[in-house]
C-alpha cells in the first residue's frame, strides 16, 4: 500500500461551504499520490453558536450534555465535506468517533484519548475510499460522548497518525506556518520552514496557538512528522520534525506569549514535605493545566508558592484553592490576572550561554518589569504585567534578529 | 414501578430556548405522577437548515452523509433539552440512537425501526433518570447513522411505548388534537376527542398531518393508546383508541386530503398477470409509498395502469418507470402533478350505506369532477384537481355535519 498522509482541517478551514469546496480540492489532488486519511473540526463559529444556546440554561451545563451538544459541530462538517468530495468524482465517508471507536477518558470536555479502531479506518482506505473522521470527538467506554476540548482535533488527527502509521500529519489552518512569533505583533516576524518538535512543544504550549500542545506531545510521544500549512493558499508551511541532529540550531527560534493567564499565589505557606502535592493534586486531578510554577526559597519555615493557569479555569481552582486552605494552612491567597506570559523557545539555547541575560538586558533596558522567571532547556519564561506584552515580544524579536 | 408514559415533541415544540424550557416545564410536572421517557424532534429550521447546507454540494447528495448531517438536529435538541430539565432540578440524559442502540434497515433517509434497547431505557428511568430520546435517528447493524424520514420522530417515540410497555405515547405538537378536517381550509373544523386507531391511520395516510402514519401503524400493531395535544397550550388532546366497540361510530369523522401528489398513468398496458407487481415492486423496492393505485378494466387487452405517489418521489418513480417500460410494454407514460387527494374517513361508514353517493352528488351540485375514486372499508379517497380542493373540502364538511 502507498503511503498513508492524515490531512487535518480546522475550523476557518471549513468555515462555510465555499471553503469546504476548496478543502475539498486539496483532498483531491493530494489523493493521486498518497492513500488520505482527513480529520475535520466544526466550521468555525458552530460551536460557539451552541454555545451560546446551552449557556441559556445556565452557565455551568451538565458537561456530558455540554459534549453531546458540541460535537454535533464536527459531525455536520464531517458529512459535508464528504458530499463535497462526491460531488468531485472522490469516494468518501463521514465517520464519528463512535463510529471508529475513539475511546477516551470519561472526563468530559477534556477527554483524553486512549484508543482508536485503526484496523477499521485502514480497511476503509483499502477499499479506497477516504475517511472523512471527526475530530475533537470521542466516547467512552459507557459509549457517552465526550470532548477533548478546545482545538483538540490536532489531537485527533495525530492520534490517528500515528495508530495508522501514517508518513506525516498535515495540520491544515489559516496560516502559512510557523513564525518566530505572531507576525499582528512584530511586523517582521518571519516563517520558519522546520522547528524541531521540541521547540514546537514549547512554543504550542505557550500560546504560539498554531497547534494545540497535546497535539505536539502525541506527535512526539509517537514519532509522527506534522507540517502545518495554510488551506488558503499554496505553500510548503513549517514541517516539526522529529529530530534535527544535522543542523546547527539556532539558539533562539522563537518567541511565544499567552495573554489570557491568571496567577495563584499562596502566600505563607508552610514549606514541608507534601505541600506542592497537596495543592496541585486537587488541581490536576480536576484536569486543569497548570503552567509556571514557583516556589521561592523559604523564610520562618513559610514560603510563596505561585503558579499560572488559564483565565477560564479561574474560578474552578479558586474554588479548590479555599477548599483546602486548612489543610494546606496557607495565610493568604493572592490571585492576579492582569498578567501574561512571554516565552523565549530555542533548542540551541541548550548550548550556547547568555540567551536569558541578553533577555533580561533588553527588556529592562525598554522598562519592562519580570515578575517571574521560570527556565527550562529550550524555553525562558518570563511572566509580566499584561500590558506590557506587545513590547516585551517586539524587543525580543528585535535582540535576537528574528526576522534575519 | 409506577406507569410509564412516552412523551413526544415535535419540532415547533422545541423551535427555540424558549420553547424548550416550557417542554421542560410540561415534563417535570408529569414526572410527578409517571415514569416518563421523552422523545424529542429536531429545532424546527434546524433540519432545513442543515438540508440547505448539503444542496450546495448537489440535489441529491449521497443518502448516507445526508443522513449523518441531518441527525445532528435531534441530537442537539436533546441535549438542550436535558440541560433546560436539570436547570429546574430533574435529573436528566440525552441518549442518541446509537447510545440506545435504535437499530433500522439501511435504507438511508427512510429507514424502517428494527429493534431498539428496552433494557438499557428501562435501566435509565430506574435510576430516576428521564432518558431524553433523539427522535428521527436509527443506526444500520454496521454502525451508520440513519433517518427515518420526516415526521419519523413519531414512530420513535412509539415504538419506544411499544418496547417498554408504556400505558401511553403523547405525541406533543403545534395543535391541540385531531379536528374533522384542516381548521385552515374549514372554518368550523371541529376537534375530536377521541378516534379509533383505524380512522386515525386513514386521515394521517391522506396527509391530516398531525401525526405520521407509520407512527399510527405502529401504535396499531403493538396496542400502544396514543393521545394528540398541544405543547403550546393545556388541552386533553384527541386520544386515539385500540378499541372504539362501546361508542357507535358517526359514519364520517372526518375529511383528510394531500396536495403534493403526483398521478402517473401508464397507458396501454398488457392486462396480463405479474404486470401490476412489475410496475410496483421497482417503485417499492425504493422505499417510495404508492398511494392510490387503480387499474381499469381491459379494452382489446389492453388496460390503464395509474397511481399516485408524493411529489417528492416524482423524479425518481419517472426514472423508475422508464426504465422498465420494455418489460412492462407500455405505450405511453403520463404524469400529472396537478392532482390532489382528497378522502372521507369515518369508521361507521362499513354499517352505514349511502355515504359514498352522497359525497359525490354533493360534489358534483359544486361542480367538482373527480377524476378517480378508491374506497376502503372505511376510507373513499378522491383524485380531483389541485385548484378544487378547498372547495371539495368545504363542500364535504357541510354536507357531513362536521361542526355538529
């Protein structure tokens, strides 16, 4: 059998049936030389359509009807899509997440995916026909239907990569690739044709919102090649590849930030054994994201503990956080969402030094102000007033010639 | 375990948020004294909507992407509806066709109910859960979603009844029962508080549109009692009854009639055996209902063959036709979509005599001429032409005393 390709379109993708026409051009033609596999998102603006009709009965709806509700979104472009390749001369078959068994977690709205029927998907493209799946959908093993939240058909379609065997994931959106970071912010911002995953990972992860970050780790977990490209206009995009052993890496390929944060910090805590746990366990199990986390070194036998989660899940661990304010034995609890994070991402920062002061230097030489630091191998984090965010990505794009 | 009641509402029932709360206001105060399972149509504009969708990629998109697009209404009606209960503290779960394992034939579109889980609803409303049902939905033994044809909503929500021996199907809908002819066209309709089964069956089979009539099919064949009322306001509706042996039937309870009909005459045909099943199994076989079939007698062994079937069909029927007219040797094929059917129903009508003759010199005094004539038991179904039928109706309300 001829090589396997997923081809996954998002949301603007899709956006109407005008666009579905085009989507379903670049099926076509990719179809002559390679056996396709496409995984659809919801044509943009349907999900949130209903949800707006959910929230009118009230604002925290039953998550399993919340799920049941939204996916209908990805069904309905799924089929459409596969009239559209019909209507071109192209065999195709719509197929839900029942209907491949995309088993999942039964944490609804943020499923997490266990296994897929590859065996059936396969046998579908034995027959030549194309399988036109559902992302962002699952069930699980009770056969509800769940989520797997916010741009989670990357996931789905790299999931399906790589159960399949798949030659390369082609994630399909409204840009041309990825940049060193987002071009309405620096002007010069410049496509890059490769990043390896890992910079990828960091850069997904920090907001650089190209693809979503379990996506990422999936790709990388598995070893699948993705390449993210426009479906507005020709182009090779930014292929993430596995490995880049080759190539000198740049030693900063990136810059990300995410406006959209809120910072906990527990102030007084006592700095026992247990205490990271006892205050992330709830929070994780709850299936939220944490980001930063910090922990200053302690005074007395108390100490800070800070870390930033996504605006949205802001009441949720607001709620967990005074629950366990005895147990814990926190004194105060200070939440602060006039935040954002920005995010220096290189692999090659690993091997050449100075990358975090030559940081530090230009932005306190332009008056920004870092309120936490936070380093891992390839990425530098830094959280700052929100305010200051524009400025903080253009000087950096500007220290370290992103745009050469 | 206390009694069980299927309710269904249709699609103007649930046409908006608010609309939904109000069903879900009828169903908590019945949940009080019954076990209820609820049946529920798509938004009304939903399916339309979703239908327009799909004719962009042709008028006869493939049966079953169509199927799967078009599904997704009840699905979100569902869950909406499930949410809209659990905001007034009733426990509630949306169930798709496939979570009920709601199993049909593969005639996509017009798919025929098989069988459907009784023990898993049965295991739900035991819990003090009311199972909120997608109408309209089934699944082929492969797993592809189907539809049951417009209206087919109906006969979920009775053959649902019928599985788990429920005392009563309330089918909830946009009137407030079965009324003697269409209040529209008839002034002084009047509405019904009960009819048999069989009547029932005539006026939804000529188009009274109140209720589907393989619902009714249905609710006959497995003794279900099924009640007619409005969801929009209080009313006991019109009760359709197994058994209607203690009453004396009025020979007429009502006039139905369908204007979306088609008359196909195929002239010159060999009056031999088979050339009737020849005609008709194709047609058959399509899943399309023939209506009004009538064959003259032979002049020279040669007869005319003519039937009716709903607009919609006609293309399809057409091609049939044709592609048979070696075999069946027909000399010419005429169509005439300028038809309409109307009938008189009434139970008494097999002990009392002179109906039929008094219908039609009423008719004729109003100068309508009735192009073909076929009576059942209780049933006489007239062709005439489409521009005479609020005529024909008036003039057969009055002369039968409806409004009495």
């Amino acid at each position: 059998m001829s090589e396997i390709i997923v081809q996954k379109f998002g949301g603007t993708s899709v956006g109407s049936v005008d666009r579905i026409e085009e989507v379903a051009e670049i099926i076509k033609k990719a179809s002559k030389e390679k056996k396709i596999i496409v995984v659809v998102s919801a044509m943009s603006g349907e999900t949130n359509k209903l949800i707006t009709l959910a929230n009118h009965f009230g604002e925290n709806p039953d998550k399993r009807e919340f799920d049941a509700l939204v996916s209908t979104g990805e069904t309905i472009s799924s089929a459409l899509l596969a009239m559209a390749l019909h209507s071109k001369g192209i065999s195709a078959k719509s197929y839900s997440a029942s209907q491949i068994s995309m088993k999942t977690t039964d944490s609804f709205s943020k499923a997490k995916i266990l296994d897929v029927d590859a065996k059936k998907i396969l046998k579908v493209i034995d027959d030549d026909i194309i399988p036109i799946i559902t992302g962002f959908q699952g069930i699980t093993e009770g056969g509800d239907v769940t989520t797997l939240g916010r741009g989670g058909s990357d996931t789905t379609a790299v999931a399906i990569a790589a159960q399949v065997g798949a030659k390369r994931c082609d994630i399909f959106t409204d840009v041309d690739g990825v940049y060193t970071t987002d071009p309405k912010i620096v002007s010069n911002a410049k496509k890059l044709d490769s990043i390896t995953m890992e910079e990828m990972l960091e850069l997904a992860g920090q907001g650089a919102k190209v693809m979503q970050t379990r996506a990422v780790e999936f790709a990388n977990k598995f070893d699948v090649p993705v390449r993210v490209l426009s479906s507005f206009k020709e182009g090779s995009g930014t292929l993430i590849s596995l490995e880049d052993e080759t190539m000198e890496n740049a030693a900063v390929s990136g810059i990300a930030f995410q406006k959209d944060q809120v910072k906990f910090t527990l102030h007084g805590v006592g700095d026992i054994p247990g205490t990271a746990f006892k205050i992330l366990g709830p929070i994780s199990e709850g299936d939220i994201e944490v980001d930063v986390i910090v922990q200053n070194v302690s005074v007395d036998d108390k100490t800070d503990f800070t870390f930033t989660v996504s605006s949205e899940d802001q009441e949720v661990v607001e709620n967990i956080i005074n629950s366990i304010k005895e147990e814990v034995n926190y004194k105060e609890l200070m939440i602060d969402s006039n935040i954002a994070k920005v995010s220096i991402v290189g692999a090659g920062m690993r091997t050449q030094t100075g990358v975090a002061s030559r940081a530090f230097k230009a932005l306190s030489n332009n008056n920004v102000n870092i309120e936490i630091i936070c380093t891992s191998e390839i990425k530098i984090t830094m959280v700052i007033d929100k305010s200051l965010v524009d400025k903080a990505v253009n000087v950096l794009h500007d220290e370290f010639e992103l745009d050469k």
